[in-house]
C-alpha cells in the first residue's frame, strides 16, 4: 500500500514542492485544510515559508490547532518543515504575541546581526544524536536554509539531533517520539532532501 | 562547516525559449528551458533563476507555462522575475512555482512594492535585482532600469540599502559595464554593495573563467554568483567549476 501523506495546506507556503517531491518518492499527497481533515490523517506535513505569525494565525482562524495537537498526541507520524518546526515552540520573538503549539520550550529567536540575513543557502550540520530522518544522509551533506529566525540551543536537549551555525548554533533537526522538524527546506535539498522525506516515508508507513 | 558558495545559472527567455544577445538586440535561441533545468538541476547548480526578458502582457502566460515546467524539474530553489509590476504579479509566478521573485524596473518606480513583497512573502523571497552602471564623472555606480537602458539618478548602494531596509532579502546585482565581455565579474562594485548591506549578495555579469568566480567570492566578498551563456554553450561545468573552487578552499556544495 503506498503512503498517504496529509499535507497541512494553510494558503501560505511551498505546499506544491513539498507535494511534488513526495510524488517523486512515489508517496499519495493529500493536501488539507479543515480540522477534521487532520483528524483523519494517518501522517502529516506541515511546510511553511515566510512569517511566523501567518502559520500561527492560520492555523487559528481555521482551528486546527487542537486537532494538530490531538493528532500529534495520538502519535500520527509529524514532520514539520522551515515555520512547521518553528510553530512547535512556546513563541517567536518574531511574533512574541503569539502563542506557538508548545510541543517544545526554547524559544525561537532571530538569528545574530553580525552575519547576513536572511540565512540563505546551502549548508551543513553537526549531528548531535542519533537521528531516524538523516540515516543514510552522508554527514556532510548540504541542505537548503533561508530563514532568519531560529530555535536556540538549549542544554541538555536530548530532541535536537542535529544543529547548523550561522552567527550562532540553532536547532536544524529534532526528534521527539512521532515528531520530526527540520529547519532546512527537504523539498530543495537535492538529493539528501529526497532520502530525508523518503525517510520519514519510511517512519510513516512502519506507524501505520 | 560554513554557508556554501552558491553557483546560479540564469535562464534568460522570451517567455517559452531561452535567448542570448544584448539588450534585446540580436537575440537567438539557446535551448529550452526544461530541459536546461534538468540538466543544471543534475550538475549541482545551487539555485536557478528564470527570467522574461521580453516581459511582454500576451507572452505572460507562456512564461508562468514555463516557470510551472521548469519548478517541475527542480530539486533547488527557483528564483523568476522579468516583468514583475504588481503584488498579483508576484502572486501567480509563486503559485507557478517560484521560491522567490526579483523586482527590478518596478521598485525603482515604486520602492513601496518591495515592502508589499516582503510583508506578504517574507524578506527570504524578495530578490531586489539592481543593474549598476559605473558614472566616473561621479564616482559612483549607477541604476539603470529597463533591462539596463535607461539611466536614473540612483546611486547602487544607496539604492541597495534602501531596498533593504524595504525588505529585501537579497541582492541580484548585475555590472552592466561587465555584462556580456566574458572579462570577469565587477568585483569594486560588488565589494561596495556587499559591504554596504546585511543580505546575502549574488553577482552577475562578465563571468568566463573560474577564476573570475574564485575572485568574486574572494574579494568582491559575494555569497552566490549568477552566469547564463558560459553555462548554456558548455563553456564551463557547474561541476568542474565547484571542484576548482574547492581546490581553493572556498566553500562549495559539491555532492549535490
């Protein structure tokens, strides 16, 4: 049976090139947009690109905060993509007003000045665990990043299993049980970005 | 472990082929532009921008045809621009496919449009291209609109950092005086600009050889470079260009 994948379509965002690339890796890609679409998902994707506030709002003013979160509970395989990592803690000092899902508690901050903004490019990552999404993935592969805020590192944060640098050390990939986020855009990572998703296929189908 | 140098190869088109020649003068087709992208895409190119250079109101839906077949082929970022007005504009070249869209002309016309951009898009997709031409009269460079026709009394760094402060996330900066000589990228006026503002900086213009892209990166202080016709006629390999970058210790993404 091939993976279906739902993906959280919230009218900002790739959502196309995150659909496309799954379709290559021979995935079924539905999108969705109303609570009880999640709720009947049995795997999901949230990508996101641009501002933090307008995937927090959107997943508001559609509610489907608490079916992600009821989702994310009941264990359905989650990987969150660029904002879909970064919605995952308490807040962003991009949108302090806001309230992020919460699953994790550093906090999502700008990125240093004294390097160039936004972090745009290729780069690499320090694996700091043992990860399910980078088995196979050479330890000096290149992934695509263009953002300008980030998770911090905190101690003894044993969920981050990867973290890039740029000005300063920040979260790049993190783990927790059913929840896997990357900062980097998979979707454009070439050929390392295809067998992280198809990893997370992999994760998906073994759950279901 | 550092950001990579990007390497960018620019597909130039008429809304459906890829063209060469100057200024819209003694223009002949160099190839189509999915297939160009497939083969980029394979060769490790970093990124690749599509422009129309025609940017004509009829062609436009051959073009956003052609941006939606070439985001197709492509495992890397697509940047596409040529033409691009209004937010409805930049609308429909995303939906094509798009990652991120240039301005050019337009935000000379209306700097605002840049700020619309960034606030609905985020500043990561909001490239400002500026085409500088050196004045030695008075010592600056400056913009030129119009695919590099028309003069302005805009001085390049200052129109870059006000373009940034605007919200652009990035800087397409094409040397008009190096464009098409094979002579090597403008490395003063990349310098000026990539010294002057806090986004990353793709040069563009003159590029042949690989020490003119080793240079730019060195000691025009550039993040990406951006060449079409070098790629296009095999002239130089994206991936034997990467690899004598390496040897020079620059930092270049070379599995790809």
């Amino acid at each position: 049976m091939r993976t279906t994948v739902t993906l959280i379509d919230y009218g900002v965002g790739n959502v196309t090139s995150v659909e496309r690339a799954l379709h290559k890796l021979g995935a079924e890609a539905t999108r969705a947009n109303t609570a009880q679409q999640i709720d009947e998902a049995s795997a999901l994707i949230l990508p996101g690109v641009g501002h933090f506030a307008a995937l927090i709002r959107a997943l508001d003013e559609r509610d489907l905060r608490a079916s992600l979160l009821t989702a994310l509970e009941r264990g359905v395989p989650f990987l969150g993509i660029c904002l879909g990592l970064q919605a995952l803690y308490d807040s962003s000092d991009e949108a302090p007003e806001l309230a992020g899902l919460a699953l994790f508690h550093q906090r999502v901050c700008a990125l240093p000045a004294n390097v160039k903004l936004p972090h745009m490019g290729w780069n690499q990552l320090r694996r700091a665990a043992s990860s399910r999404l980078l088995q196979g993935i050479a330890a000096d592969a290149h992934f695509y990043f263009a953002h300008s805020y980030a998770a911090c590192v905190a101690d003894h944060d044993s969920d981050t299993v990867a973290t890039c640098s740029h000005g300063s050390e920040f979260v790049a990939v993190i783990e927790h049980e059913n929840v896997h986020a990357v900062q980097f855009h998979p979707e454009k990572s070439g050929q390392p970005g295809a067998q992280l998703l198809a990893n997370f296929l992999r994760i998906a189908k073994a759950a279901s | 472990m550092s950001l990579a140098h990007r390497i960018i190869p620019c597909l130039d088109t008429d809304g459906a082929r890829v063209v060469k020649g100057v200024n819209f003068v003694g223009l002949r087709d160099a190839g189509d532009p999915v297939a160009l992208a497939a083969r980029y895409n394979a060769e490790g190119a970093d990124e690749l921008v599509v422009l129309d250079i025609a940017a004509s109101r009829d062609r436009r839906p051959t073009f956003l045809e052609t941006i939606r077949r070439v985001a197709a082929e492509l495992a890397i970022p697509l940047t596409a621009g040529g033409g691009i007005r209004t937010m409805e504009d930049a609308r429909v070249v995303v939906r094509a496919g798009a990652d991120k869209v240039t301005v050019n002309t337009a935000a000379v016309q209306r700097p605002e449009l840049i700020s619309e951009l960034s606030r609905e898009f985020g500043a990561q997709a909001v490239v400002l291209a500026i085409d500088a031409k050196r004045d030695d009269a008075n010592h600056h460079w400056q913009v030129r609109i119009r695919g590099g026709h028309d003069a302005t009394d805009l001085d390049a760094v200052e129109w870059a950092k006000r373009g940034v402060a605007a919200g652009a996330g990035e800087i397409l900066l094409t040397s008009v005086d190096r464009d098409g000589t094979q002579r090597g990228f403008d490395v003063p006026l990349t310098a000026a600009i990539a010294n002057a503002v806090n986004v990353p900086v793709i040069a563009s213009g003159g590029a042949k050889l690989p020490e003119h892209f080793a240079e730019i990166f060195r000691d025009g202080n550039a993040d990406a470079a951006l060449a079409a016709s070098i790629f296009h006629d095999n002239i130089q390999s994206i991936r034997d260009l990467k690899t004598f970058l390496a040897a020079e210790s620059i930092e270049v993404r070379l599995s790809c």
